[in-house]
C-alpha cells in the first residue's frame, strides 16, 4: 500500500511538473516579426491544448485510479489470504503444542511406571532372595541331618554287625 501511495505521489508530482512546464512555454514571451499571413486565433488554439491536456490529465486519472484500485485489491487479497494461513498456523501450532504437552505428561507417566515396577521388582527380588535363603538353609539343615542320620545308622548298622557277630561267636561258643 506504501508503494502505491509512493507511486500516485510521483504521478501527481509528474503532473504538476508537466503543466508549469507547459504554462511557462505557453506563457513565455517571444517577440517574432513575421511577414506572413494573418496568424492563427491563440486563445482558441490555446483553449484546444488546455482541452488536449485536461482529457490527457482526466485519462492519466483515471488509469492511475484503476491501477490504484487493483493495486490495493490486490494487496487486500493477499492480506486476507496471508492472514488466514497465519491463522491456519496458530490453529495447527496450538494443537502440536497440545500434542506436545499430552505426550509430555504420558512420557511422565511411563517414567513413573517404570520407577515403580523397578521397586516392585527390586521387593520381588528380594523377596525371592531371601526366601530362597531360607530354603537353602532349611535344604543344608535337613542335609546336616541327613548325613547325622546316615552316620547314626551306620553306626547302629556297625554296632549290629558287631553284636551280629558277638551272638554268632557266642552261638558257635555254645555249640560246641
């Protein structure tokens, strides 16, 4: 819209240069003698040219006047075209920025998940562990007892054979 105002300022100051430049020639006074025949009326030829400039004037007007026109619906245009995309952006950046924010809070949401599966599991662990624990101990317990056992009952078991043997010497001493 400035350039247009710029452009009708240079137009307009075109103009008035063009119209003193005329009125000084057609104003200037010039002393020629002549011998010729009776000259030409001025004030009609003068009147003729002040019409040729003015219908000249009057068309410049009006083509700079539709020029403007254009001009400035064109530039409207584009304002408004220009405008609705600027708006269509702000829409589309408010609902990525949405978007982005939900996706924040869900990323939040899964680290705390995640933190508390990890402690879950972390207590699960050592849970386990300590159960496992116990029945390593009560496994090596009952293999402690396992083994007294077995010594016990092959000490009984040798004990027997000695009486075993005690009661066949006897038996045999007895015999004979």
């Amino acid at each position: 819209i400035e350039g247009l105002k710029e452009d009708l300022v240079f137009l307009k100051k075109n103009h008035e240069e063009e119209l003193a430049t005329m009125q000084t020639h057609l104003s200037g006074q010039v002393n020629v003698a002549v011998d010729a025949a009776p000259g030409v009326d001025l004030t009609s030829t003068m009147a003729e040219i002040r019409e040729q400039y003015e219908a000249a004037a009057t068309k410049n007007h009006r083509e700079l006047e539709a020029w403007y026109q254009t001009q400035a619906t064109t530039v409207q245009e584009e304002v408004t075209l220009q405008n609705e995309a600027m708006q269509t952006t702000s829409v589309e950046f408010k609902e990525l920025k949405s978007r982005v924010q939900n996706l924040q809070i869900e990323l939040q949401s899964c680290h705390s998940m995640k933190a508390s599966l990890e402690v879950s599991l972390a207590e699960t662990q050592a849970r386990y562990s300590a159960q496992l624990s116990n029945q390593q101990a009560k496994v090596s317990s009952l293999e402690a007892q396992l083994s007294q056992l077995r010594a016990a009952i092959e000490e009984e078991g040798a004990r027997y054979r000695t009486l075993l043997d005690i009661k066949i010497q006897l038996e045999m001493e007895i015999a004979e």
